[in-house]
C-alpha cells in the first residue's frame, strides 16, 4: 500500500515522465515523416533514372536551400526541379520559401528549353485519424506545375487534387497543371472485344 507521502513523490514526478514520454513520441514522430519524405524522393529518383535519356539526383536536406530533386534530360532538353511531399493527412503543403529555392534554380539553368518546377505529392493509403490510429484509403499521387503567373505563397494540395494558395490562414483557389510526368505511361483504352466465338 502506498502511504500518502510516497503518493506525493509519485505526483511530483508524473508531470517529468510525461515530458520525457512526450519528448520521445515527438522524435519517433518527426523520425517516421522525415523517412516517409526520404522514400518518396528515392522512388521519384529511382523512376527517373530507369528512363533512358534522364537523370535524377537527390540533392540534400531543405536545410542546405536546395531543391529535394533535380531531374534531367541533355535528350528532351528539359530540366525540373522537384518538391516531394508524402503524409497521412488529407492536405499537404508546401513552404513559400521551397517553392522560391526550387524557382531559382530553374532560372539557373538557362539553356535548358523546357525549365519546370514540379511539386510531387504522395497521399499514402493510410489516413491519420488520430494519434497512432489510422484508416486505410486509396493510395494517390499528384504532379502539379507551378505557374509563375501567381505570386509565391505557401499553398497545399487536397487529396482530391485540389490546389489552394494559403494567404493569412486562408484559402483561395489556385490553379495549377497537372504534370505528366515521362515515367507515367499514358493508358490505351482496351477495344471490347466483340467477335463471336
């Protein structure tokens, strides 16, 4: 039986173990979406670079003011710089500040006819629904171009596709293109087959 003194040490200490439990579930926390972002570069890099005539490279950490990736082709004469967004929720978004480093570095590259930037966007088949609890959900993948027309702002992507400019906590519509990336191979509709047998 606890006497009433041990039971005071014990609440005295309560508040330090959340803390400390708190702390720890925060680093596994931001440890899993920094891995998740990682493997979604790499499947990016990896798809590019099976193409003949592409080259893609991981370039460093957002810390360094590079973009995740750069993508090109001396062939198709195209460069892309690459934003890479992967989570559970129904939106993500991207920085003011990512898409500007991303613009300079196309504007970099001048000779290059075809200069893109491109926010690539994982929505995973796991949706957050809470803290640890998830439900599943179709998988999806989104390519949006940027337009320069629009003036750099954070913005997020829906799980629908559905892009907004987010100004003072705000959302406004923004329309972006959808990229066709040259990984993505355009489906032919199948004829049905209508000989008799």
């Amino acid at each position: 039986m606890v006497t009433s003194v041990e039971q005071t040490a014990l609440n005295g200490m309560e508040p330090k173990l959340r803390k400390k439990k708190s702390r720890k579930t925060n680093q596994r926390i931001a440890r899993t979406r920094r891995q998740r972002g990682y493997n979604w570069e790499d499947t990016l890099v990896k798809r590019f670079n099976v193409l003949e005539g592409w080259k893609a490279f991981r370039l460093g950490s957002p810390s360094v003011g590079l973009p995740d990736i750069l993508a090109v082709s001396t062939k198709e004469n195209t460069i892309y710089t690459i934003e890479a967004k992967s989570g559970t929720n129904t939106t993500l978004r991207v920085p003011f500040d990512q898409i500007l480093r991303c613009l300079k570095w196309i504007h970099t590259f001048e000779l290059y006819k075809t200069r893109k930037m491109i926010i690539a966007f994982k929505f995973s088949s796991k949706k957050r629904i809470g803290t640890g609890k998830y439900e599943h959900r179709e998988l999806r993948e989104f390519f949006k171009i940027w337009d320069e027309q629009y003036p750099v702002t954070d913005f997020i992507c829906t799980y629908e596709g559905d892009t907004y400019a987010m100004v003072e906590g705000k959302r406004s519509p923004l329309k972006l293109e959808d990229g066709i990336m040259p990984f993505i191979k355009k489906q032919v509709p199948t004829k049905p087959n209508t000989s008799l047998i």
